[in-house]
C-alpha cells in the first residue's frame, strides 16, 4: 500500500494547452457509420467464464454478428465464442494499480468492481473506497506497516479521500463529523466469518480511543478507552469460537458505542450483544470448536483449580469430544487463558467473581457428562448413570452450590401446574438428556449476559455525553448446505442492514446530484421491505413460528404445513417450498435464495426456563448462581409454573428494532470486510468466492442504485481529454472555450441524449459511456486506417522512386557497357579494313 496525498485532476492551462497543440496536427477525419450496439471490432469486454459459469473472463471482440450477439476470443485460453452483447460488458481502461475509488471506473459494473479489487488485492493494497464506503480484504498476512501511532498520525484530520483508503480514514472521518456535527456517528463492520471484521473492529476502536485520549489530554488517563479494549479478548473467550471458515469466529453480534465529552475525550461506553449462539454449547461439528473459554480453561486452570473445580482434559467432556479438534494451530490454551485473566481484572471483575465465572463454566462442562439410562421399572422414564453419571452430577451440583437430589429430579421430571396442584411426569432418556442441554445453554447465557453487563457496569456509560460512536461488528449474510434458525435470524439482521444500507447510498446518491445541480427526480428507489414484511411482519414466518412453539406436541412437519397454508407466505413472491421436501421452505434474499430446514426450529426458538430450574438455581448456596437466576418478577415463596413461554425469534427481533432506531438516528459510516479465499491463505484470490461475497455485503446492491441513476461520472477536464478527438475542431475555436462547453458540444456531436452536465462533472445514464466510446474506438480506427493509407501509400512511393532509380542506373549503366562494346567492336573493325 502505498500512503500519498492525491493529485488532482483539474483542467489546467498545460493539459489544455497539450490537447490543442494535438488538435492542431490532426486533420477532420469523417467518421463511419457506427455498428448496432456499444461494441465493435476489438473491443475488450468481460464474459462469464465457460468452465465455472461463476466468474468473468477477459474477451475481445473479434466480430459483431447481429444486434444480439458477439464473435469473441477469450484472452487466456484462446476459445471463440459466441456470446449476448448484453452478458458482454466492457473492460475499463487498464491501470496497473487499479482504482481507489470505485465510483471512478468508467464501467461502474460486477466484473470491473470485482477485477478491480483483485488487482489492487495483488499489490497488498487491501482497501478500496466504493464512494464513502470501504472495502476491506483480508491479507491473511502480518501488514504490521499499514498500522499503528505513525499511521494514526497520517490519517488524524487528514480530509477522506485525500489520502489512500484505510480503515482508520473511516474512523477519522466519525471522528471528524462528530466533533464538527456534534452528531452521533455508526461504523457498520460486516462480512462472512472469516472476513476480518472482528480485527478491522479492534482497529477502529483503537484509532478511537487514540483520538479519544489525544484530544486535550496529551494521551494521559486513558482508563476507559483500555478497558474498551481489554473487554474485546474477554468477549472473544466466551462468545467466539472455531468454525469450519474460521479459527476465531463471533458467534454473537456486538455494538459497542463510545461516548465523547464536548471536547473530543472519550467519557465512558457501553457493549450490547446480539444472539449469541447457545446451541454451540451442547452440540459441535466436526471439526469445529465449541467457545475459546472451554479449552482455555481446561488446559490453563492451575493444579489447584483443576481439583477444586472437578476438571478433566478436554477430550473426556461430552461437549467437547463431538468434535475431533480440541487445539488450534499456533495457539496455545495455557497462555489464552492467562490473557482471558488479564482482561477480567482490567474490567474490573473482582478475583472472586472470576472464581465463580470459571466454576460456572466448569458446571456447564461437567453438566454436559451427566448421562441417563432407562428406567429399570418404567421404560418410560430415565434415571441418571450409575457411576460416571452419578460422580458427574454431584460435581456439577456442588459447583452450582445445589441440592444433588434437586438436580435429579430437574434433570429427570417434568411438573405441570393444574388447579388440583402439581403433577409430577416423569421424563425418558432422550427428554432428560434434552432438558439437561436446556439448563446447560440458560446456564451459559445468563453467564455471557452477565459477563456483558459487569462489563458495561466497570466502563461507565456516559448518558450526558456530547456524542457517541458506536462500532457494529455483526455476523454477514450466511447460506450453507443446511440453514437452521440462527441463519434465519442472521440473515433477517442482514436484510435490515441492506434496507439501511440502500437509503444510504440511496441518499449519498442524491446528494451529488443536489450538489450538482441536475435532475434526479425520476430515479426510482426499490428496496428489501417485502422481505422484512415476509420474516417479521404479522402473521409472518417468525410470527407463524412463535404460534408454533406454543403447543408442546407441534413437530417441524406441523411448522412447514402452517407455513405453506399461510395467506402472508404461500402467495409471496420471495417465498417458495422445495419440491424435494416436506419441512423445509426458501427465501428470496437480497444476496439470493436461501432453504431453510425446519428440524430444529421450535427448539431453538424456545427461550423459556423450566420452573425447576428456575426455582432450583436461584436457591443456590452460591450467590453468583443465585444472582443469575433471580426473578425480580417472581413474589417471594410462590411456586413457579412449570415454564414461561418467550422465544428467541420475538427477542432478537426487538433488539434489532431498538438497534435500528438507534442507527436511524445517527450518521451512518460502512465497511465491508472480504474473505479473499476459503483456504486462509495469503496473495489467493478466488474470484467466484468474493463475488458471492460481493452481493451478500451488498457491495453490488451499491452499484445497482448508482446504475438506476448516473453510473458514469467524469470531471470536465477528465471527459475532454478523452473524448477530445471526436470533434477536434472545438479545441481550436475561436471562442476559447471551456472543458464544460467542449463536453457539451461533444456529447451533442455523438448524438447522445441520457446525460446531464453538473457543476463539476459530466453524469451519464448506464450505456452512454459505451455508445461514446464505441464513438471514439470507430474514430480512432478511422484515424488509424488513414494514417495508414497515407503512411502505406507515402512507404510504397518511396519504395517506388528508389526501384526506378536504380533501374534507370542499372539500364543506363547496361546501354553504356553494350554501347562501349559496339563502339570497340566498330574500331576493331573499322582498324582491320584499314
């Protein structure tokens, strides 16, 4: 990467001098008709790659077949092949550092954007702008330059887009606004896992707290915004976790906001979580990981610890061995944990709320080894395993600071509250084994929820504060070979996400044109709101789904049947039913459709915690336990009901309600983070990848609404030097007239109508810039076939007058030697006669 100020591209005397001084020398060259279309003989364009069928190809145009179809030659193999002229858009002009701003591409589409990034991803040049919008990929490689106090200086109240693009130019330029606006400010990080985001995340928080102990303070007192930091290795510990793309994947979403006083100091700051994914605590994928904190503690707990807590390694915990991957590459436990230590004291959290973290943790581990068998009197029941289960459940009830009988009978029964009084069932294995996973994820939630709450509790928020900048690190648009609930509720984040995301740059759209000056009045503006009325509208999947979980026999096939009889979903233009299944239902998102399979939906979405539980954890011995499981609702002394129905679909779709409130009401700032490669590997880019990757962020959404309006936009001076060449005579004339009065006549020249001419720059309709320079290709061929004919006709001349030359010299050269010969032959004669 390569940090300079950037020069501008002004119309200036040289350069205008330079283009007439070309003109001057160059003679009206009448131009040809043009053929149909915006291609032409050798035209270069892009064409879908024939072995994938994903990705786009370099092509030249050898031959215009008719107004539909293209002769081409593919650039790398040498295939032919006919093709649209409509799946052939043009290559922009080469540039062998590519651009940092993708707005200023000639062709402002899908193949330019993506090749784009590729080019520069090559040069190590990780950051692109799309307008206001940053572009991250991720190097998979130490860039240890790009980063740090002496960058920071360069970027402290450097204007955006003065110098190269980086994630600290979108920090400072919150930064700025807020301190000149007074207004708070948002930094939406998204993308897949993988991506980056959590680490572009940390840099943006630490260029802020940078800023925020800069100003007026000389960097002195900077408690908070450390303690801001240090809560990011404590989140990860327990909220992140290995992943099949990634070794270090968020398996939450995470707001943090950071207030600032009047005069620019950070004044304190709060963390709001969002969905953290319980299932991972009781089930694991081969080979993926369950949370950090697990292994951390198991490998790094002093002898001490291990004893008092009732710890084992690793392999011996049912919810860890799922998987056959317990340690990461260049990772070690031991060490993890003593950082996950650290960051605990610098947020404040006493050594005895630590103690009691990790025996809780420890509970959930020792929990999950409670096995059950059949009942030997009833089939229909269970009991608890004899021996290891029976050693496992003591351990874990005196962890939990419990009754051992309590936790049986949790564990074991059900009780239903009826007017008669209670009704005890008792439960077979694979329900007790259901109900223990339950206690094992409210366990761990509460804990996490805990966690964030001390945190929030030790930073301070600042409620006066004159501003805040709030940092959004939330999971990207996810679609694999199975989609369960979480990728139902992840992808319905990110729909919300797009809706706010398009009136931004809908807006920023509007905004140049304004600035401008030029008419935009017509642009039409579609946006995702079917989709969101689909999901979370009345009556809709998450309201249809609620209804569900309320009846305790309801199945998925129970789900999937009121999905499809229902009027909001089965007459929905986004929603459709497999036709290979009988549970399963597809959305049409923003980034493409995605199926969904209902098996596990009604379990995940049930949120409630078991009376028994309930009753049971909050009589705890322990007072850490029993804080986290105290009802402020519950009267003293009653008796709890048997569950209390709330759902995870209606809560997270509450807080994202109050997040985009939140976001609504402050200036919005995006990054969108790429995973270059699905290896982790650094200088491969895989092409098809970061194109899907592309429309999930929905980088191409961007485009497609700056396509709706003026896709093309070029400075005068930019424009002129150009297209100067299709009326040559304008740079000559008498007049002396301006680079804004020579795009004009040029453009009416060309015969084009879907442009406007603003203030500064030339806007032009998607197409236009192909018709002009399909004009400008056929001029200059023109000009290229005359000088040719000229300089072919000019070379033959002179090769004609030389072959004459030297045919004169060699004929007057042979009649002097035969004329010499006859004159010898004469005197020899004319010699013997005398």
């Amino acid at each position: 990467m390569r940090l300079f100020r950037r020069g501008s591209s002004s119309a200036g005397a040289d350069g205008a001098g330079d283009r007439r001084s070309a003109a001057s020398k160059q003679q009206p060259i009448p131009m040809g008709p043009g053929e149909p279309g915006v291609h032409t003989t050798g035209t270069k364009v892009w064409v879908k790659d024939a072995t994938s069928g994903e990705f786009w190809a370099k092509a030249e145009v050898l031959r215009v077949l008719d107004k539909d179809r293209l002769l081409v030659k593919m650039q790398d193999s040498g295939v032919e092949a006919t093709v649209p002229q409509d799946d052939a858009p043009i290559q922009n002009p080469e540039l062998r550092d590519g651009v940092e701003d993708m707005t200023r591409l000639p062709y402002l589409h899908e193949p330019g954007v993506l090749y784009n990034l590729k080019q520069r991803y090559q040069l190590d040049d990780i950051y692109t702008y799309t307008g206001s919008i940053l572009i991250a990929v991720n190097p998979f490689a130490n860039l240890a330059h790009l980063y740090g106090t002496h960058m920071m200086d360069q970027y402290r109240g450097a204007e955006f887009g003065e110098l190269s693009p980086h994630v600290y130019a979108i920090a400072d330029a919150a930064f700025q606004q807020m301190r000149k606006e007074g207004r708070g400010q948002s930094i939406l990080v998204s993308g897949e896992s993988g991506a980056g985001k959590t680490e572009t995340s940390k840099l943006i928080m630490k260029y802020l707290a940078y800023m925020g102990g800069y100003v007026d303070n000389g960097g002195h007192n900077r408690s908070v915004e450390e303690q801001v930091l240090e809560s990011n290795p404590l989140l990860e510990a327990f909220g992140n976790a290995k992943t099949v793309r990634n070794d270090n994947s968020s398996r939450f979403g995470k707001y943090v906001e950071i207030n600032f006083s009047s005069s620019g100091v950070i004044s304190g700051a709060a963390i709001r979580t969002y969905l953290l994914e319980r299932s991972r605590v009781v089930s694991v994928n081969d080979p993926e990981r369950n949370y950090h904190i697990f292994y951390q503690l198991c490998d790094g707990a002093s002898a001490d610890d291990r004893a008092r807590w009732g710890l084992r390694p690793t392999r011996e915990y049912h919810y860890l061995n799922q998987s056959s991957c317990f340690d990461l590459a260049g990772v070690d436990n031991s060490e993890e944990f003593q950082a996950t230590v650290h960051a605990m004291g610098a947020v404040g959290i006493s050594p005895e709320d630590q103690e009691a973290v990790f025996r809780t943790v420890a509970a959930v581990l020792s929990l999950g080894n409670v096995g059950f068998v059949p009942d030997a009197d009833d089939d229909e029941a269970a009991r608890v395993e004899p021996k290891a289960g029976e050693e496992m459940l003591g351990i874990t009830a005196d962890l939990l600071g419990i009754d051992p009988e309590g936790l049986r009978k949790a564990l074991t029964t059900r009780t239903r509250q009826t007017p008669d009084g209670p009704i005890v069932s008792p439960l077979d294995v694979a329900a007790s084994a259901a109900n223990r996973d339950s206690l094992a994820k409210i366990v761990y939630a509460k804990l996490f929820d805990w966690l964030v709450a001390r945190i929030n509790t030790a930073i301070g928020e600042d409620t006066n504060c004159a501003a805040s900048i709030g940092v959004l690190d939330i999971y990207g648009f996810e679609s694999f070979k199975t989609n369960d609930f979480e990728q139902l509720c992840i992808n319905l984040a990110n729909e919300k996400l797009q809706q706010h995301f398009n009136h931004h740059v809908f807006k920023q759209e509007q905004a140049e044109y304004e600035r401008e000056k030029i008419d935009w009045s017509y642009i039409k503006f579609v946006d995702n709101q079917d989709v969101l009325d689909l999901l979370e509208g009345k009556m809709g999947v998450l309201d249809l789904l609620d209804e569900t979980c309320r009846f305790p026999t309801a199945t998925p096939k129970d789900l999937a049947n009121k999905l499809y009889t229902s009027p909001l979903c089965k007459d929905h233009t986004r929603f459709s039913k497999p036709k290979t299944s009988v549970t399963a239902f597809c959305i049409d998102h923003y980034a493409g459709p995605v199926t969904y399979e209902t098996d596990n939906f009604l379990e995940k979405n049930k949120d409630f915690v078991v009376g028994e539980h309930q009753s049971l954890l909050a009589a705890s011995t322990h007072t850490f336990v029993a804080a986290l499981f105290h009802d402020p609702a519950a009267a003293p002394g009653t008796q709890q009901k048997g569950f209390r129905f709330s759902s995870l679909g209606s809560q997270f779709k509450q807080q994202l309600g109050d997040l985009m409130t939140q976001l609504h009401a402050m200036e919005p700032h995006y990054v969108r983070c790429i995973k270059p490669n699905s290896v982790n590997k650094p200088s491969h880019f895989e092409s098809a990848n970061v194109l899907q990757q592309l429309r999930c962020g929905g980088v191409l959404e961007a485009v497609r609404i700056s396509c709706a309006g003026f896709p093309s936009k070029r400075p005068y001076s930019e424009f002129v030097d150009h297209f100067w060449m299709l009326a040559p005579d304008l740079l000559r004339h008498p007049d002396d007239l301006d680079d804004r009065e020579i795009s004009k006549r040029l453009i009416a020249h060309a015969g084009l109508d879907g442009y406007q001419l603003g203030e500064t720059k030339v806007f032009l309709r998607a197409g236009q810039m192909a018709l002009l320079d399909k004009v400008r290709t056929n001029r200059m061929n023109g000009a290229a076939t005359a000088i040719q004919k000229a300089a072919r006709g000019f070379l033959a001349r002179r090769r004609y007058a030389a072959a004459r030359a030297s045919v004169l010299r060699l004929q007057a050269a042979a009649r002097g030697m035969f004329a010499r010969r006859a004159y010898q032959a004469m005197r020899r004669e004319r010699g013997a006669v005398a």
